[in-house]
C-alpha cells in the first residue's frame, strides 16, 4: 500500500536511525526501510553459536557512540529507552612472539609503568602525549566533527592558526598527512609499542605505511586512556533497539523484510522508493539512502553527473575481514599473562612490518599467511552475554581479501570463500593457540563468518569491507565518497547520502547520520 512520508530513509544502520531520531524530533514523518528482518547492519548481536551467547555480529566497541555528538543530545531519552554501556578500565593490548605484553588502560601511571619497563623514554613521551591530549585533539575531534564544507574545515585551521601560529598549522597538517609508521617511528623507541598502536590503524584500512594513518592510532591510545572503552550492556544491539524506540517514540517508523528495489526519480528529483513487493512510498523532502557507493547507482541509474557517477563506480573498498564467534567454557589461557584475561580487547599483531606484509598480501588478492588477529573478550567486561562462568570471544581476522586469487602460504587451493573459509579460520585459530595454548579444548560452539557471508547478509560490506569503503586520503575529507558530495548531498534532487561512505566515515560515532539530519532540519 502506497504512502506519503516527508523523509524515506534506506537501510537501518545506526547513522539512519541517528538521522531518523533527529529528524523525527525536528517534525519530519519519517520511515525507515530495511531489508533484513533485523535492524542494526553491521550492529547487531545475536545467538550465533548456542543459546544464551550472544556475540556481536561485527562492531562491538560504542566508544564513539557514547562520546558521539548525537549521543550527547538524545542520551537521557536514549538511556529511558534501554540503552546501557559497560565500562572498560582495561582497553586494549597487545601479546608479542616472545611471551611479553603491553596494554593500555585508563590509569595514565598504570600504563606509562608497563611501557618504562620497556622504555623509559617512552614512558616520558606517552605522560607527555597524554597531559597534552585535550589541547592537541581539539583540532582533530573538531574536523571529524566538523561537516565536510571548506568553511568548516578552514574555521577548524584558522582556530588552530590563532592558538600556535603558523608552525602550529604545519605541524597538524603533517601529522594529518603522515602514515603510522612516519609517527610511531618519530614518536616511540621500543618496537612494541609501536605494535601496540599501529594495531588500530589496521582496524580503519591504514596499514603502518599508508599515509593519512596516523591519525587513529594516536586518537584510539589516547582517548582509551583518557577515558577508557565502553560496550554495550548484553551486545552492541542495546544502542539500535534504543534508537528504534526513541524513533517510534517521536512518531517514526522501522519497516524490516522491506528490500528496496528502485529510488523513484522523476525530472532530476528523487520522489519516493519502491519495495520488492511493489508498494511505493514517497517522500515530500528526502529520500536518504544509507548503502555502498556502487549501490547507490543501482537504485537510481545514472544521474547525469558523469563524474559523480564514475566516483561511486570508482569507490575503493579495504580489504576485507572474517569473523569467527566463539562460545568458550572459559577465556584464553594467555601464555604472556594472566592479567590479559581482563582487557576488552588482545590485538595479535606482533610488528609493523608483518601488518604491512598482510594487507599487501590481502590488497594483491592472497589470504595473508599470517592475518592479524583481534581478539575481544566482551564477556571479561560484561559477563552478562553469557551463561555463568562461560564465556563469548569475539575475533576479527584481518585482513581478508574479497576476492581470493591464491594463498600466500601455498597450502589452501580454494578459491572461493565457500570452500576456503574453513581452513583460512583454523589458520586464525592456530595463530590464536599459538598465543593462547589450550584455547581449542575450551571451544562449546563456534559460528565463521567469511568476507562472502558478510556481504551476503549486508551489502554495504562489499567484499567483506566493514568500514564501507576505503579511508585512504584520496577517499576521506572531502573526497568521501566524491568531491563536493561529502555533505550527503547527490546530484539528484532531494537525495541523500549517508552511512560510512560519506564523511566523516567508519566507526559507531553516527557522524555521516546525525550531520546529514542536522543539514536537512537544522
């Protein structure tokens, strides 16, 4: 049956519901259309393995969200609606080949003492990095707040401009451009805690030496140590379903088991969308479509803009990443330390040379011989997500290619994620035992989510991308996903962009969402 709504927003990942809460709360009749049974996309958590685990199905640190502009705005009627964050003291960490470790966690002098037995210059550095976060971030949590105009962005420098001068912009345009290899090499001694930061660059496609990565490295080690990790109370879902009724509380609705066939477009104006089963709603003032670049255009065809249209033709994705849900008897023995047991997240990445080794082995098209491992352990946090004494474990197998065209180690002839995910996983599952001996006798259940299967369920993972589309320089800033359409705007009238395609990009910080509803209804 056909409708009349004044915003039709695609897709039910956190920016849409963000941009619909917004909206709904600014007047707008607004209707959510999904197509799986489920809301949430890439947020979402479930019983994958055995009944009462719950595992999230790929994003699981709310960080962002709980610091999130949108967050600070509609919390309190978020927390009426049932959304509850865990608090993390022990954030991430990392094990290395000889049986050592390193970890962050939220007390500066608990973390600065791990890195003085490492390095006492190091130590030095990262107090002073830390005393200094507030000042040095302001700059860089204002541009990824900022929205993707040029004014906004100039106002951001010109700040920094009157603040520390000249030398001050260059510094903050350098460090902008730099890898995570050009900053942990300026930065750190010890090899190790360059390991333990450059880990996060692999979590946003920066390998150690793409430029443009160092950002994130430092963004995550500092913010986790200012203000420690959060997740979510029984899975990362609590900030959907919260979302979902904050926007049913406004008056908004969410449509599940809706596919959306076409965008209607009529004279260069988007009026509507139409279902799979052909009902038709149709939207006074915008339609917003949260998905992939590429599917963009296969909902509206061309739009006669040949370069915006090759853009999103053109848009590059990150390698993709596998997902292996564990239901454990109990967490890892881990061989470096049993204090390990307590941090949300072990990242298994040992040095910046065999990270940048995988992802050239994932971007040539070969399952990496070695993948970087990260390993959350949501239930050393909230116990809740499993039965009593048990355990979930969260790995994220990094990086995988979409396409396989071969094996860098020579031994899985498959070529299809059909055939060659079982055997990739036991790779991940040994390098795993390797750390955490005795790890494989603890497994009661466990659920393998290839690159295929993640785009299977969501098409926005294009190749099993979770962030979405590469964050590359020439795909960030003002380039995402188009230059002069990072805004959400599109050459078609009253269409809209959104979702971790468009700046400000990946993550759970709902920026592309809550931006994009801000410039619609102010």
């Amino acid at each position: 049956m056909d409708e009349t709504l004044d915003g039709v927003i695609i897709g039910s990942g956190h920016n849409s519901l963000a941009c619909a809460v917004h909206l709904a709360a600014k007047g707008w009749k607004v209707g959510v259309f999904e197509r799986a049974a489920i809301p949430g996309g890439a947020v979402k958590t479930g019983e994958y393995t055995l009944p009462g685990y719950r595992h999230d199905w790929a994003a699981m640190n709310l960080s962002l969200f709980a610091g999130s502009g949108f967050c600070k705005e509609y919390g309190d009627e978020l927390g009426r609606h049932g959304l509850e964050f865990v608090a993390a003291s022990n954030c991430f960490s990392s094990v290395f080949p000889d049986g050592s470790w390193l970890g962050v966690s939220n007390d500066m002098e608990t973390t600065a003492g791990r890195i003085e037995t490492l390095s006492p210059q190091d130590a030095k550095v990262w107090r002073d990095l830390s005393a200094k976060f507030p000042a040095t971030a302001d700059p860089l949590i204002g541009l990824l707040g900022s929205p993707a105009k040029k004014r906004a962005f100039a106002y951001i420098f010109f700040k920094e401009w009157r603040k520390t001068g000249a030398a001050g912009v260059l510094d903050l345009g350098r460090f902008l451009l730099s890898s995570p290899r050009d900053w942990l090499n300026e930065t750190f001694v010890s090899p190790k805690v360059r390991a333990l930061l450059a880990a996060w660059g692999m979590h946003l496609d920066f390998a150690p030496d793409i430029a443009g990565g160092a950002l994130f490295p430092y963004l995550e080690g500092m913010a986790n140590q200012a203000f420690g990790m959060v997740l979510g109370r029984g899975g990362a879902e609590t900030a959907i379903k919260a979302m979902t009724a904050t926007l049913e509380a406004k008056g908004g609705s969410l449509t599940c088991n809706a596919e959306v066939s076409r965008i209607l477009v009529e004279n260069g104006q988007a009026k509507g969308i139409e279902l799979a089963n052909g009902s038709k709603i149709f939207a006074r003032k915008a339609v917003i479509a949260n998905v992939a670049p590429k599917n963009l255009l296969k909902l509206t065809g061309r739009t006669g803009n040949q370069r915006y249209d090759t853009g999103l033709e053109k848009s590059a994705h990150a390698p993709g990443t596998m997902m292996i849900h564990l239901a454990l008897d109990s967490l890892p023995d881990w061989k470096a330390g049993e204090e390990l047991k307590t941090f949300a997240y072990v990242h298994l990445a040992p040095d910046l040379n065999q990270m940048a080794r995988t992802y050239a082995q994932a971007q040539a098209g070969l399952l990496p011989d070695e993948p970087i491992i990260v390993c959350g352990q949501p239930t050393a946090i909230d116990p809740s997500r499993a039965p009593d004494g048990k355990h979930v474990l969260w790995l994220q197998v990094r990086m995988a290619p979409g396409d396989i065209r071969g094996d860098a180690a020579g031994q899985i002839t498959a070529t299809d994620w059909a055939e060659a995910g079982e055997p990739f996983a036991e790779r991940a599952l040994d390098i795993l035992e390797r750390y955490a001996p005795g790890t494989r006798s603890k497994i009661l259940g466990r659920h393998i989510v290839t690159p295929a299967m993640l785009e299977a369920d969501n098409p926005n993972l294009v190749g099993g991308d979770q962030i979405c589309g590469s964050h590359h320089l020439t795909q960030h800033f003002m380039f995402r996903p188009v230059r002069g359409f990072a805004d959400g705007s599109t050459p078609v009238g009253n269409l809209f962009h959104t979702g971790a395609a468009v700046w400000p990009g990946a993550g759970t910080g709902a920026g592309p969402g809550y931006l994009l509803a801000q410039k619609l209804a102010g």
